[in-house]
C-alpha cells in the first residue's frame, strides 16, 4: 500500500511539473523560470480587440493566467486591447504546436467586456507568457487578474479592481478608487486622487 501511494503522489507531481505550476500547500509555488526566460520567445500577435463605440461598454475584465496587463489612455476615445504570447521554446515548430494550444476569447454581456484565454488543458506555465497591450478610455471599469508578470496602468480614471499574484505593480496618475488584492510582488502607486484599498 506504501508504494502505490508513493507512485499516486509522485504521478501527481509529475502532472503539475508538465503544465510549470507545482503548487505545495497554501502559499508555496515552485515555478520554472529560469527555464522560462532562459530563451528567446517566439513572438505571436492576436487579433487586435477593437471597439470605436464605445458607450454600450462600461467595464472591462481581463483575466491572464501568466503575463504582464499594460493599460494606458486612449488618444481617440477608442477601446483597443493587443493581445500578443510569448512562447518560451527553442524549437519554431514546437512553439507554434503549443500556441495553437491557446486561445484568446472576447464575451460581451450587458455593459462588461471579459477577455480571458483558453486552453485545452492545463495552461503551459513552463513555456508561455501573454502581454496585454490595452489603450482605453479614461472613464471604463477596470476588473484585472494577473499572475506571473507585472500590471502597469497609466491615465485612466474609471473605478479599478486589480487581483495581482507573484509579480508587481505600477500605477500613476489614476484619478479612480482602486481596490487592489497583491500576492508576492512590489507595488508602486504615484499621484492617485482617490481612495485605495489594499490587502495582500
């Protein structure tokens, strides 16, 4: 019986190092990053996200698994969102097998705008990133959940919820209340006019 649960554990494991996220308790992550950024990534750019009416949308909500949400104001007033994924892999065939793995989806339901990723199966923590490059207006909702990467906004003033684990922070000049929830990473905040909540 030991050693049939030894290798139950051990398949476990096994699984959880394919998709680059061992996770070990509550708050203890092993991550392979310097496999990671030990490589050049091959570059793939999604289709653009554009909307130029922009009143029926009140909110946006991005969801990223692994990656960097970069948000800045809008010269026209227009809703632009450039999604681009990174593949961390030395092999160009390979690098376009895992990117076809993935997939960038829109859902529009009332006044919200979701963007979020799909997989099928477990998001390859070991091999990719996803950069959001967002240009928005000023006065849009913002709901941000990201993981392994940085979140940088700029110029914006609509009410902002940001939910950021294992990587950093960088806000200015946000005329908005922020409610933000950080994980393991820096938070830098400069010329915020409004209130702030912060837990960890």
């Amino acid at each position: 019986v030991f050693w049939i649960l030894v290798l139950i554990l051990v398949g476990i494991v096994y699984q959880f190092f394919k998709s680059g996220e061992s996770i070990f308790f509550r708050s203890c992550s092993i991550q392979s990053k310097k496999l990671l950024y030990r490589k050049q990534p091959k570059i793939f750019k999604e289709k653009k996200i554009h909307y130029s009416d922009v009143k029926p949308i009140k909110k946006i909500k991005i969801n990223n698994p692994a990656g960097n949400i970069e948000v800045d104001r809008s010269k026209d007033g227009s809703i632009l969102i450039e999604p681009i994924i990174r593949v961390y892999h030395k092999n160009q065939d390979r690098a376009k097998k895992i990117h076809k793995k993935i997939e960038v989806f829109t859902r529009r339901s009332g006044g919200k705008l979701s963007v979020d990723i799909d997989t099928d199966r477990n998001f390859p923590y070991r091999r990719v990133r996803i950069v959001f490059k967002c240009f928005l207006p000023e006065d849009l909702e913002l709901d941000l959940k990201n993981r392994y990467g940085n979140i940088e906004i700029k110029n914006v003033g609509g009410k902002i919820s940001i939910n950021q684990s294992q990587g950093d922070l960088f806000m200015k000049d946000i005329d908005a209340d922020l409610k933000i929830r950080s994980h393991h990473g820096l938070i830098r905040i400069y010329n915020i006019d409004k209130k702030v909540e912060l837990s960890s």
